[in-house]
C-alpha cells in the first residue's frame, strides 16, 4: 500500500448508527486531517492532528469524533448523525503542521446519512 | 463571499483547445497550491507556488502576488483532463491551514 488509504469507500448509515472511517498513511508524515466537502461547496477542514496529538477541531459537532493512536492512523468515529452530514470526507496527511506542507489526499468515504 | 474565489465554475471544452482556469484571493498568503479531483472523490496536488510560474507536462501554473491572483493552464486538453480543479491557499496567519476555493469543474469533450 502506498500513499494514503481510507476505507470504507462508501458508508451509508441511519441516524441512531454507530461506525468509523479510517484512513492510513504510508508516507512516513507525522500531520493528518480531516476534511468535509459537501455538494457545490468548498473542502472543509474538521480536525488536525500533528504528532498524535489534535491541534486543530474545526468547531466541529460532537457527533464526529476523532482518534489518531499513531502518526499513520487516524479515525472518525460517527453516531447520531443528521441527514446533512452526508458528504464526502476526506483525510489527508503532511510532513508537519505549521508553515507550507504539501498535503496528500486520500481517495475519501462518500458518506449517506438516511 | 469565499476568500478564495475561482472563476469559472464550470468549463466546457473540445479536445486540443487551450484551457485557463483562475484563482482569485483576499488575504495574504504564504503560497498557493493547486489540486485536481477526479469523478471517484481522490485529490492529486498539482502544484505549489509562492511565486512565478511552474511547469509540469501539459500543465503550466502562474501567480502574481500583487495582484493576489493565479491562473492554472492547461495545453493541448485532452478528455481524460477532466476533472475538478481546486485552488487552495496558505493563509499567511493561519499557519498550516488551507483555504480552498469551490472548484473548477472542466469536461474535455473529443
């Protein structure tokens, strides 16, 4: 496996769901995030996470909540969600936080909430 | 009104024609990263610029930063080119966030 993975790729889940997205990166990196992006809208940064520890939450509802247990995995742990937080949700990884890092994208779990 | 605006929002063209997308922005940056995402939801960073003009392939990228202002071309457009291209910037005060514009959504048509 190289780059960046998630799974699963595509995740539908009634409103009293419990589930999670994972994401994977081989590249050595010690800085994840998490993105939203919803139709005709711009990504939307949720959480950071640099050296395991979360640097930035997004004022994101708690309803999302993340795990990074190492520097090559994190998590978004999902239950009682509302119809409108189904979207794409994208993970992505960089050297470090602070300054200019180039991120690299994971292919996302396009995520239905019914 | 989004900090980073891109223009246009969608783009039709026929296979050969030469293509320019462009990315305005109303803050300081420290450097502006350009992204293409494909029908399947995966994002591949194109380029990174903070200055001048780069080049890869079919792919030439351009920024002025007076002008706070980029542009992204692409030569010789070809149907496997479409995709959804996305204008990001770093903040100059918000350390290693990325602003992103709404996206460019480009069909090449054979």
């Amino acid at each position: 496996e190289t780059g960046v993975t998630q799974t699963p790729r595509h995740l539908v889940m009634g409103m009293t769901n419990k589930k999670s997205l994972k994401c994977e990166q081989h590249l050595g990196h010690n800085a994840m995030y998490w993105y939203k992006q919803s139709a005709k809208k711009p990504l939307e940064l949720m959480f950071v996470y640099n050296f395991k520890e979360q640097t930035e939450n997004n004022s994101v509802p708690s309803r999302f909540s993340p795990e990074c247990p190492n520097s090559s995995h994190l998590f978004l742990h999902l239950h009682t969600l509302q119809p409108e937080d189904s979207a794409l949700y994208l993970c992505a990884s960089s050297p470090r936080t602070g300054g200019v890092n180039e991120q690299f994208f994971g292919p996302g779990t396009r995520l239905t909430v019914l | 009104k989004n900090e980073v605006e891109q223009s246009p929002q969608n783009l039709t063209a026929q296979e050969g024609e030469f293509i320019t997308i462009n990315c305005s922005y109303s803050v300081g940056i420290s450097a502006l990263h350009w992204l293409q995402q494909h029908p399947g939801g995966g994002i591949v960073s194109l380029f990174m610029l903070s200055s001048g003009k780069k080049k890869h392939g079919r792919l030439i990228a351009t920024i002025n930063i007076q002008e706070k202002h980029s542009s992204l071309h692409i030569t010789a457009s070809h149907p496997r080119d479409s995709a959804v291209y996305i204008c990001a910037v770093w903040e100059e005060t918000s350390g290693s966030r990325l602003t992103f514009g709404e996206g460019t959504q480009l069909t090449v048509n054979p």
